[in-house]
C-alpha cells in the first residue's frame, strides 16, 4: 500500500494512518499561484474536504488553501485552526507532505 499522496483527477487522496506534516506558509502571497478547486480525503474514510490546491511553489509538491469552512477536527488539523475553525481564514496557505 503507498504512503504517497495521490492526485487522481479532481481528487487529492491521503493514504489512510499515513503521518502527514502540514506547515503554515506565513509568507505566502496566495495571489502569486494558480489554484485549482478540488476534494481532499483520506482513503478508507468518507470524509472530503473541499479545498484548493496549487503545484506552483518552488519547495512543495502540494500547498493548500481552504474555499469554505468545515467544523470538524481533521479539517482544522489540517489547517491549523483552532476548536469550532477558530482563526479561519480563507487565505491562509498550508504545505502539506
């Protein structure tokens, strides 16, 4: 079984028990990437997370950025937002890997 996040189509699948580091690109200017809509789940789960993404960053395969809010905690892991999306901000950039 990869441990590899997986991009098919429109859909970013994570490995299910995979440990994945997110880290918060304070620097980044959302402006300077093209982002393209997409869903992001775990595999072996039910649970997507509709989400923006963008290959463009010089130093990480995949950054991220939310489109909507979802009050639930692997949502918020993912970001870094605190209980009930405390701190949400659509523009807030998060490397994933």
């Amino acid at each position: 079984m990869s441990k590899k996040i997986e991009i098919f189509g429109n859909n970013i699948i994570i490995p299910f028990g995979r440990k994945n580091t997110c880290r918060t690109l304070n620097s980044t200017n959302p402006d300077n990437y093209n982002w393209k809509k997409t869903d992001i789940s775990f595999s072996g789960t039910f649970q997507y997370f509709e989400v923006y993404y963008s290959q463009d960053h010089p130093d990480y395969d995949i950054i991220l950025k939310p489109s909507k809010i979802y009050f639930n905690k692997i949502f918020e892991d993912i970001f870094g937002f605190g209980f009930s999306c405390q701190g949400y901000d659509v523009n807030k950039v998060v490397a994933i890997f």
